[in-house]
C-alpha cells in the first residue's frame, strides 16, 4: 500500500510537470507566431498622424479600425490564433453569464469596508513582485519604496487589510508586472490571446500571468493548492468591476470577440501614448 501510494504521488507529480511544460510551449509558440510588428510604429503611407489607423492581422484577413487615440502612429498587431481565440472566448462567455457574475453581483453587496479590506490584502502581497519588477526596470528608487510598503502595511496595517504606507506615510502603490518588465526591455506583445477565465490578454501578459502564478509570495503563508484558491479568489476580486459591465458592452456589437479584441488593443495604444506622454514630460 505504501509503494502504491508513493508511486501515486510520482504520477500525481509528472502530470502536473507535463500540464506546466504544455502551457509555457503554448506561450512560446505564441511569441513564435507573432511578428516583430506589434512592437514597433509604422507610419501611415501619407505621413498624416490624425488620419492613423489600427490594423490587426488575422487568418481571415486583415481589420482595421480608428484608434481612440490622437497623433499616434499606425500599428499592427497579430491575431494568428483567431479559431483558439475565438473558441476560449466562447467558453468565458457561458462561464461569465452562468456562473462568475451572478457571484459578482453578490460579492459587490458586500460592505464597501470588506471589499476594500480584501483589495487591500491581495495588493500588499503583491508588493514583493513589484519591488522585484521595479528592480529588473533599474528603478531602484521605486523597488525600494515597494518594500517599505510591504513592510508597513503588513504590521501596521494588519496583514495588509489597511494601507497606512498611503494614507499616513503618503508612499504611493505603484504595481509592476512581469509584462511591465519585458516591455522595459522592448519585448513585444506577441500574438492576441484570450485567456481562460481571464480573457483578452497578449502573449507577454499571458507569460507574466503565468509565471508569476507560479512564483508567488503567497507561498510564504499557504500550501499548494491552497494557494491556488487564494489566487482564483484574488483575480475573480479584481474582476469583479469589468464582469459587472461585461453583458452591457456585449450587447453593443454584433460580432462581441470582435468587439471586446480591438477595444483590448485601443488600450494597448492608449497605454503606450500615455507613457511616451510620460516620458517626454520627464525629460
């Protein structure tokens, strides 16, 4: 009985190895599929930036749509795994409407004071990641200021259910992914990928969602797969605000992967326009 079961926990083990090599080849083959592309401005062909628009190359052909943004060059993004896209957005969709936002809408009852207590938590464990994050970018400054957040609020602020760095210490969050890191370093966004449960996502985003649910601080108070039910929780938390409004924006399009693909997209380019903006200010 005893062979058996530790042959059970060999198996039990190598499965769960297999289940991880088989995502990151899936990643990677998504990195593979994109093009340099999606990383880089293309000027519109009569040099005229009001006039720009967002093209994002699919199977079926190519779709171009007005930028929300002003002044911004033409970009191009990939699309290469549309039918996996497409199935994966299909299956959030019965997930969202039959199960995760009937518990988002009780979970928005909840006293304000509980969700921002629960906000808060998940918030401060994260710290060491951005502190990390922020290293990786050379902004020791900002990794240091991380840490001293983590610390206070972890003691002062019970666990981090409170933010006394904030309110008190007037030490602002800054939160800084993995994604954040590789963007630093000019990696591109890869191929648009929709994610199970999480939904629109890119290949880089997909990666830092990935390894940091991996390598987690949350590993320091829980055991697998303990963990892993903190983590659903923290991201279901956080999702909360976007499933609320998820049937509303649905209903405005006629063809909703569509719809909610190039709306994820804009705000790549918004993100991006707002930090050359950023920059240039600081410079």
């Amino acid at each position: 009985m005893e062979e058996s079961g530790k042959a059970l926990q060999v198996m039990h083990l190598a499965a769960d190895k297999a289940a991880t090599l088989v995502i990151v080849a899936f990643i990677a083959l998504s990195f593979g599929c994109a093009s340099q592309s999606s990383s880089e401005q293309i000027s519109p062909p009569n040099g005229d930036s009001a006039n720009d628009s967002l093209v994002v190359a699919t199977p079926e052909g190519t779709d171009t749509l007005e930028p929300t943004v002003v002044g911004y060059s033409e970009q191009q993004f990939e699309d290469p795994l549309e039918g996996f896209n497409r199935a994966m957005f299909g299956f959030n969709d019965v997930v969202y409407r039959y199960a995760l936002i009937p518990v988002a809408r009780g979970y928005n009852h909840l006293p304000s004071p509980v969700r921002t207590g629960v906000s808060n938590f998940f918030a401060n464990i994260r710290e060491p990641w951005n502190s990390l994050n922020h290293a990786l970018q050379g902004e020791g400054k900002q990794a240091g200021r991380n840490l001293g957040r983590f610390v206070i609020n972890s003691t002062i602020g019970l666990l981090g259910l409170f933010d006394p760095a904030t309110h008190w210490l007037e030490m602002q969050p800054a939160r800084s992914t993995l994604g954040d890191s590789l963007a630093h370093h000019d990696v591109g966004y890869g191929a648009f990928l929709v994610l199970p449960f999480i939904g629109q996502s890119d290949a880089r985003s997909g990666f830092s969602t990935f390894t940091e649910s991996m390598i987690t601080p949350l590993e320091a108070i829980t055991d697998r797969p303990q963990t892993g039910y903190w983590q659903m929780f923290n991201g279901y938390q956080q999702a909360v605000p976007s499933l609320l409004k998820y049937e509303e924006l649905k209903a405005q399009s006629e063809d909703p992967y569509r719809y909610f693909r190039n709306q994820y997209l804009q705000n790549l380019l918004r993100d991006q326009q707002y930090q050359k903006e950023s920059e240039t200010q600081d410079e």
